[in-house]
C-alpha cells in the first residue's frame, strides 16, 4: 500500500453509534450489580403500587356491592316482618270473626233445640216399678203443684230409660199438647220444689225432681256450670226456657250461658 492511500486511511475513520453504556468520553460503561437491583427494586416496587390499586379498586367496588346488597335485604327484611304483621292482625281479626261465628252458630242451635223441646219436661228420680201407671203419677203430680182444681191437659208420658232392676232411677219425659199447660205445670212445681215419691204411692219419703228437656249442649254446660257451683264459684244455676243461668257469689243478677267457653269467665 502507498503512503498516500494509508494517509487516506487515516483521515477517515468508521463512525461508531454511541450505547447507553458509553460515557461521555465515548467509552462503554458496564451495568453493576446494585444498578442492576435498583432498577428491579423499582420496578417491583411500581408493580406492587399497580396491583395495590387494582385491589383497592376491587375492594371498594365489593365493599360497594355488599352495602347497596345490605341495603335491599335489610329492606327486604322489614317489608316481609312488616307483611307478617299485617298477617298476623289478619289472622287475628279472622280467628276472632270465626270464634263469634261458632258461638252464634252454638247460640242458634240451643235456641232451635229450645224451641223443640219448649213443651217438654224431664222428671227424674221416679224408680221404675212393675206395672206402675204413669198417667196416674202425672195425676198425682198435677194436684200437688197446686193444679188440682184445673181440667188435666193432654200431655204424652213415657219412660227414656228404664232400670228393672232398681239400680238405676229412669227418666220420664212429658210433652204437653199446649205450651201453656208445660209452664203451668213447672211454675206450679218451682213454687212447691217439694215433690216426693210418696206423693205418686210409692213407700219412700225420697224426693224426685222435674226440670226443662235440655239440648244436649246446653246439659253440658249445665254440667259444667254445677260442678263450678260445687267449686264456689257460682252461688246458683237454674234453666228457664231451655237457656242456662247462672249467678256469680258477689251478684244475684242471672247471666245466661250459650256456650261452655262463657264459663271460663267464671272460674
């Protein structure tokens, strides 16, 4: 090679690109280590405040859900405690309308009962006896409740039941034609109040008893009414028209009983 080309050679020179590890001299710097770990520290610490906000984010929009979620149940909560309460009065008003339904129902059986048996009358305490005559113990009873100077009206008499054997009084049903006559009779008797098996012929000093033909609801509650009577509680109890009275110890004002629930007033 001649001088003049390697003099070419020199003035120009290959142009080389400056890297990020060049100093300003023109010289490549290396990375180190720590620069290497602070660069990474930094991104780290970049990724955990990116993925701090992204669950803050989260967190708020669930805590957001959860609130509104808390919100419509609770709301939920107080319509539906507010529609049980509403159905509980219903119910309530609706028990109540039955219960005074039931007792009226009670009420109009024993007065359509009353009315059937409004012309009869139970005599109890009469034993039965071979070939005894009972037209002739009505006879009898007749004139000693003092109607003796009045006609015999028409009136049916016969046995409900009956005991051959003596262990057991039978019970005599009277069913007078005329209303009038029935309550004459039992007037007369309520006046006496002292009818005895002596009167009718018969060998005993034993009284015997006449009272109004119950409904069998309204002896139930006639029932129950005496053994409060028994218990103190009632000072009296007598029927009048098929209907129960009873008088409570500090009142002598009647009160009728339609029904046996009426009786829990009492005790």
């Amino acid at each position: 090679m001649s001088s003049s080309a390697a003099s070419e050679i020199k003035t120009n020179p290959i142009k080389r690109g400056r890297s990020d590890d060049d100093s300003d001299d023109g010289t490549r710097q290396p990375m180190t280590l720590a620069d290497l770990l602070a660069a990474m520290t930094e991104q780290f610490k970049l990724t955990q405040e990116r993925i701090q906000a992204v669950n803050t984010s989260i967190t708020e929009k669930i805590d957001s859900v959860k609130t509104e979620l808390n919100d419509k149940l609770c709301a939920v909560s107080r319509d539906i405690a507010n529609f049980k309460e509403e159905c509980a009065v219903k119910f309530a008003v609706n028990n109540g309308a039955i219960r005074t339904l039931n007792e009226r129902v009670d009420e109009v059986r024993q007065e359509i009962g009353a009315i059937e048996n409004r012309n009869e009358l139970i005599v109890s305490g009469v034993p039965y006896l071979p070939n005894e005559n009972l037209a002739d113990y009505f006879k009898a009873m007749w004139d000693k409740v003092g109607l003796n100077e009045t006609p015999l009206p028409t009136v049916d008499i016969r046995r409900l039941n009956s005991s051959r054997t003596g262990e057991k009084d039978g019970l005599i049903l009277l069913q007078f034609a005329l209303r009038n006559h029935r309550n004459d009779f039992y007037s007369g008797y309520l006046r006496k109040f002292n009818l005895q098996l002596s009167h009718l012929g018969i060998d005993s000093s034993r009284r015997f008893y006449v009272n109004e033909n119950l409904t069998v609801e309204a002896r139930k509650i006639k029932g129950a009414a005496l053994r409060l009577k028994k218990a103190g509680k009632l000072a009296g109890v007598f029927t009048k028209h098929g209907v129960v009275f009873v008088k409570r110890p500090d009142n002598q004002q009647a009160e009728a009983v339609l029904t046996e629930g009426q009786l829990a007033g009492f005790m």
